[in-house]
DNA sequence: TCATCTATTGACAACAGGTCTATAGATAAA
DNA sequence: TTTATCTATAGACCTGTTGTCAATAGATGA
C-alpha cells in the first residue's frame, strides 16, 4: 500500500515545544471519564485543550496509551466494526481516575508556581 | 581534593520531576533583572519559585547559564575577589530581557491551558 | 487505479535535564 | 596538621519524554 501524501505533498507543521511533561496523559484521562473512546478519537479531541493541537503526529498518542495500559490506568480492546480500519478502543480504569486525580492535584500546583512567576516578573518589571 | 560528603554521608532527596519544560531558565533571567549574580546565587533564589529547590544538583544552573550565554541573553565574568572560591557573574542582556519576556507570555499560555484543564476536569468529576 | 480520509503500529532520533565525578578556596573542628 | 564543611564551578555520562518518520490498513471518492 502506497504511503499517505503527508510526507510528500503537504509538510506537517512543525509540532509545537513541549510546554509542560506529562500533559497529555491527564487530557487523555479525561477524556475517557465519560465514555470509552477510540486513539484517533482522543487525538482529536485534544484540540479543545492544546493549542496547536493538529500539529501533533498521531503516532504519539498510541505509544502513550500504551504506556498508560501497562500501568494499569486504561484497558483497550477491538472497537467494533466500523467503517474503515480498525480502531482499538480505550477505557478508564479506576486506577486510571485515581491517577488523574493526582495528576490534577500537581498541575494546581505547577500553576500556581507559574502564577508566582509571572507575578513577580510584572513586579520587578514595571 | 577530596570529594565533599555529600555523596557518602547524605543522600540528596530525588530531585522533583520535571514539571514545565523549560521553567529554570526565565527563573535565572528574571533574578538577573535588578543586579548582577553568581551561579550559585541564582541557584540559591531558585526557592523563591519552585518548591523543593533544593534537590536540585548546582551542576545544573552552570550548564543552562552556559546555554543561555552562548544564545545571548546573558554574559559572565569573573567575580570579584571574595571569600572562598572564585565566582563566576552573570548579567542580562538586553536580548535576554527579551527572551524573558516572550517566555512570560508563553507561561501566561501555558498557565491557561492547565487552568482550562482543571476546570473541565472539575465540570466532568461533580 | 490513485488520492484522501480515518486509524494504528513501531523504530529511530532528538532534546531537556538528572546524576555523578572532580576540583577549588576559606574557615572551623578534630 | 589534617579533616570536615561550606561556598562555588565545570563537565561527562545517563535517563526519560517526546518528536519524526516509515509502514500499514479499510472505505470512499475522483
């Protein structure tokens, strides 16, 4: 099968610095609260959290998935069948709720630490 | 010379995960704002931003500072004499004050994110 | 048939930073 | 006098996270 025009006609936009290590795994998370859902399915819905959300390659979501299965923090089984490929479908576990749970605890933290920052740059700059 | 204690009496705590990739450096621009100061310092004033600052290995500020001078945002010079061991000052450049802004405005950025992240974690988790 | 979109997998490469070794001057304690 | 401690700097090796690129697949449209 011929490989996709991608990384021949249309060059990806460059994917943007990585701001904070680890956000993608609590958005991940997140978004399987609610309802189990598919990879190409949580990539999508990152752009409601990440600016630039398109610029990310697809492939990274599957290896962080994977990462988070073997924690024991989602399972994945077959979707059922859909139209076009495959899709393997993510759920939370109830370690996986406790983990976001601390992941959030963390971030209240790195904002607020952020905040202090800018807090003191505005200070020390005006 | 023997090498100090640290290492054979005292375990230095496990340095804290990263958090936000790239935090350090806005931190030793903005403490090099209102005067001039050595590497040590700066790693000194790192407590006034980041919890556990002292895990840190001093190791690390030599090395972003040499960064940070080879891109311009900073010079160094040899301190004057003191007690002790030399020192090596670092002072901002006008580039530097620059760079130091843009990463404010990217924190600002980022500090939304997570902050955008939380709220939807807490709308779906209630 | 080829192009495009949805969808997944995996290996290699890159980057930021953590850890450990080494050194040095001054002072205090043994 | 020697050793311990504190202040202070430099550098190399290692680790963890993630970015990039290649490959593949089913369905549909051109």
């Amino acid at each position: 099968m011929r490989h996709q025009g991608k990384r021949h006609g249309q060059r990806r936009k460059a994917a943007p610095k990585r701001r904070i290590t680890g956000f993608l795994q609590p958005i991940f998370l997140l978004q399987l609260y609610s309802q189990d859902r598919h990879g190409y399915d949580l990539l999508q819905g990152l752009e409601e959290f990440i600016s630039d959300a398109e610029t990310y390659d697809p492939s990274i979501i599957y290896r962080i998935m994977r990462e988070m299965e073997s924690n024991g923090w989602v399972n994945s089984y077959e979707g059922t069948v859909s139209r076009g490929p495959r899709r393997r479908m993510y759920s939370l576990t109830l370690e996986g709720k406790e983990q976001l749970s601390r992941w959030m605890i963390d971030l209240q933290k790195t904002k607020d630490e952020i905040d202090n920052l800018l807090t003191v740059f505005r200070q020390q700059t005006t």
